[in-house]
C-alpha cells in the first residue's frame, strides 16, 4: 500500500512538471513570438548548397539556406534574378572569419547580415529571416 502512494506521488509529480513546462514554454513565451503574419509568410531556397571559402583561412563553410518572405510576388523576382542573389550569398560568406560565424551568436549575426544584404539587392524589407538547413564549418 505504501509503495502504491509513492508510486501515485512520483506521477503525480511528473504529471504536474510536464503541465507546468507546457504553460511556460508554449504559452508564457506565445508574446515573443515573431509579430510578422505568418499566414503570409512563404519560404524560397535560393538553389543547392553554398561551398566556400572562410576571409583569411584555409577552411571552409558549406550552408543550406531558405529564406523567409512576407510577400510571395518576389519569388518570381527571384528567380529571374538568382544568379545575382546567389552571388550576394556567397560573397557574404566569403567576407566572414571563422570567429565571425563561430557560435550561434556568429550564426545570427550572419543570418542578420544575409538578411540586410539581401533586402538591399532586391530593394525590399520583405525577406523576414534566413534559415540555415544544413551550416558546416571545417
């Protein structure tokens, strides 16, 4: 009997840990969410893999990217036109140190940077955000 309440405590506990952890994570933090519509929101991957070369070292990056956009009429834009955003992408890699993208913080920073970059080329403020798929150092 004394087992039985021990084993309905432990659940019990465990039951209430979980419920608990669902409020926080999924509800708590529901208000720093992205404040974009996400029903609008489409995604583009600029082509295959990006492979280069680090500013000043012998190593090199290898990324996946898809980009994130509020606005669907730019995607025909960028197809017409991927050549040039592809070059942009590169050249961003290529401008970045091993340091530089070091980290997740190096990541964002050049998520932001690949972002501001691309919104410049295209004359827009509608690439949302940048994700990296695959993102390799060696």
């Amino acid at each position: 009997m004394k087992n039985l309440v021990n084993i309905l405590l432990v659940v019990l506990i465990i039951i209430v840990s979980a419920i608990a952890a669902y409020l926080y994570f999924f509800v708590m933090n529901a208000d720093s969410l992205p404040s974009h519509d996400t029903k609008n929101v489409v995604y583009y991957s600029p082509g295959d893999s990006f492979i280069t070369n680090l500013k000043g070292s012998r190593r090199y990056i290898k990324v996946d990217i898809q980009l994130e956009l509020s606005n669907k009429a730019l995607i025909s834009e960028f197809n017409k036109r991927n050549a040039e955003m592809r070059d942009e992408i590169y050249s961003t890699l290529r401008d970045s140190t091993v340091e530089e993208i070091d980290g997740a913080e190096g990541q964002d920073k050049l998520r932001m940077k690949l972002v501001e970059r691309l919104n410049k080329l295209f004359n827009t403020s509608d690439i949302i955000n940048v994700y990296f798929t695959d993102f390799v150092v060696q």
